[in-house]
C-alpha cells in the first residue's frame, strides 16, 4: 500500500468494549449477493475432510509426495496443506474442534461498500434527503478497490449558506411564501444541486472508472443514470427504488437498459451498522475546541450572503438571511468521516479478538486505500489459526499476519 506525501492514515481498533459516542451509520445495509472474485478467491481454499494425519506418520517425503502427484485436485491440494501446515507448525491440526475460528459476523465486501455509500451520505448538508436521490456514493472498481465517493451538495465554491436547501414540497424558502413556476423553483435546491453519484464520478480518484461497480442505497435519477453510463461504469448496485414508478425512474432504466449497464438490487444481509467512535480518540472530541473558530465560520458565512444577496435577489427573488430551511448541522465533519471509513474497514476484519482497520486519504481528500488486519492474499482464513494465546508460537496468528496488540 503507497502512502502518498501529504496523506492522511487513520487507523482504529475495535474491540467489544468500544464507548459510544456518536450513532453515525443508522440503515446501512448490505447483501447476500456475491462477494467479489478476489475476495473469494483469498478465501476459498476449502479444509479437506480427510482423517488428520498425527506427526508421528507425517514425514517430508509424504508431504512432497502428495504435492507432486499427477492428481491436483482441491481435496490433494488441502491435504497437502494440511499436511504441511501440520508438518511446519509443529503439530498445528487445522482440523482440530478446539481451533479459535474466524469471526462469523464480518462485513461482506457488499455490505462493506454499500455502508461507505450510505456513511458519504452523512457527509451531505441536505436537510431533507429527496426521495429522487441515494444522498450517497461509492465507486468500486474492477480490482475491488473505492475510487470514488459521493454525496449530495452545492457545486465546488457554493456556499452551504447562500443557495436554498428547501425541497420542492415546501414550494418556497423565503417567509414571502407565495411564489409559483419558475421562481419557485429557484427557490428550492434542485437546480443547484449535485447529486452524489455525479460528485462520485467527478471527484474521482482514477483516471477512470471504466467497469466499475456504483453502490447507491437508492436508484439513481435519470440524470445521474447519463453521467454513470457515459463515466464507463458498468453495475448500479442499489437496495431500494423509492420512486419505482416515476418517469425519472422509468428513464434511467431504459438509458441502463439499452447502455448495458447492469441493475442490481440487494437486499442487506444485516438491518443496520452502527459506528462508535471510542472517547478520547475520536475527532469528535475535537469539537469543542473547534467552536471558537466556527463562530468565525458563521461570521465568514453571513458575509458571503451579504456579498451574493444582490445575484440571489435579481435573479431568483432569494435573500439568503431569510431562509427557513437551513443546512444540516450534524453532518459529518471530513475527519469524522474518514474514521468512520476506518472503523467500517475493521468490521471487514476476520480476527475474532480484535478488528483493525485504516483508511488513507491524500491532500485531496481523496480514499486512496484502505486495510484490514487479516493474513496475507491467498491465505484462507479458514486454515490459518487465529488463537493469541498457544503453547507453541507457530499455533498463534502473530507469525502469519500483521496483528499490533
Ligand atoms: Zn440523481
């Protein structure tokens, strides 16, 4: 993994007894679907079935005679890795009831990326989420890696606090609530904002996301569907379609349809996902310390609505100081974001005493990788043992993997 210069690394552990400070993922969900190709295959190394060999019987001439057979099949293959682990390790029996077995309850790739998704989402302004968009994104490329994330707001260089939050149902955000046509829809936030699948592709961190895969907890609209097919990705993978039934709708599954882009719907493997930041360490206990500045933030903030007032005003009678609905102030700050990207990385983790995870990020705020502990690629997770404690140090996971405990 290359850290870049000016790179941000977060890494968290998590443990049974992390502290709850903060509930930032409330739906995120997931599926049964199939898990990525990689993953399986760094996984898919089945145990073999036959009766364990004791070490008395084991010698290297067997363990190379059952190597080099003409015979390759899975079940030679395991035995000889049965074989050899139990050779190496000096009596490890992979086979063994009394084994430590990996965690049962980690998250699938999918549930993994599709709780990025919903997490980016907590990244947005958005009062009220519409129904025409998923709020958040995540990009996955054919390696499996997230190069892109996305989330509903203002183009780059827009105030949060000068364009209008208001939702088409509230018809107007001035206290002078009787425009219609075409100045109220000035007034609400759809012409100015950006959906997060299009924020997705534009902010991404590849040169390009050609086969790539789309998580989005909603189906996307039509006018996200144009930038998603003409970006090159070639999957949406979605939990629900709020508006099935809608021409926006309707449009985006012809434009997939005839484009080639697949549809995917999941259904999540667990209800919702739940992150805690543990007390001292979390930036959230920055906070405090930060309000000095964000009442700098406010003054800063009234003086851009001052200087835009006039362009509001002329062009769609908005005064930006009467706005009954305003941004979202429990949004995720970056860093708690990128924690949080952290602590879902951990849950991804297999070891069953404790999870790791990290998430780096470069100087434009760009995820440029994330980790897990774990063993190395190839390495099935079902023969390597994960015990901390052993009489023999080959019988633990600290020789096989990074662990830091
Ligand atoms: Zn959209």
């Amino acid at each position: 993994m290359h850290i870049l210069p000016n790179s941000t690394f977060f890494v968290v552990a998590l443990t049974s007894s992390v502290l709850a400070t903060r509930r930032v993922v409330a739906t995120a969900t997931a599926t049964s679907r199939t898990i990525d190709n990689l993953h399986r295959l760094a996984e898919g190394i089945n145990p073999c079935s036959c009766q364990p060999v004791s070490t008395s019987t084991m010698s290297t001439q067997d363990t190379l005679k059952c190597s080099t057979e003409s015979d390759v099949s899975s079940q030679a293959k395991s035995n000889s890795i049965r074989d050899i682990i139990h050779l190496e390790s000096r009596g490890y029996d992979i086979h063994s009831p009394n084994n430590i077995q990996k965690r049962a309850d980690y998250l699938s790739w999918d549930d993994y990326f599709l709780a990025v998704a919903y997490l980016s989402g907590q990244r947005s302004k958005d009062p009220h989420p519409s129904s025409d968009s998923s709020g958040g994104a995540c990009i996955v490329d054919a390696m499996g890696r997230i190069v892109g994330i996305g989330y509903d707001g203002f183009p780059r260089g827009c105030s949060d606090d000068c364009l209008p939050w208001a939702s088409p149902a509230v018809s107007s955000n001035t206290v002078e609530d009787d425009t219609r046509g075409e100045e109220a829809w000035l007034n609400t936030k759809v012409p100015y904002l950006v959906h997060a699948e299009i924020n997705a592709i534009l902010n991404k961190c590849s040169a390009d996301v050609v086969g790539g895969r789309m998580f989005v907890p909603n189906f996307p609209s039509n006018e996200c569907a144009k930038f998603i097919i003409q970006s090159g990705i070639q999957e949406i993978v979605y939990v629900e379609d709020h508006d099935v039934d809608s021409d926006s709708s309707r449009a985006s599954r012809i434009l997939f349809e005839v484009a080639g882009v697949k549809m995917t719907k999941i259904k999540p493997s667990v209800p919702s996902i739940t992150i805690n930041f543990r007390t001292g360490s979390s930036p959230l206990s920055k906070r405090t310390s930060n309000e000095v500045q964000n009442n700098n933030d406010i003054q800063q903030n009234e003086d851009e609505m001052e200087k835009y007032l006039g362009i509001l005003h002329r062009e769609a009678s908005l005064d930006p100081f009467t706005y009954k609905v305003k941004k979202r102030p429990d949004y995720l700050s970056w860093d708690e974001y990128f924690m949080g990207v952290a602590f879902l990385s951990a849950q991804r983790s297999k070891d069953p005493n404790t999870q790791v995870g990290a998430c780096i990020v470069d100087q434009d705020r760009c995820i440029i990788g994330i980790g897990y502990n774990g063993f190395p690629r190839g390495c099935s997770d079902e023969v390597l043992p994960w015990a901390r404690e052993a009489s023999c140090d080959l019988h633990k996971k600290y020789p096989y993997g990074k662990f830091r405990e």
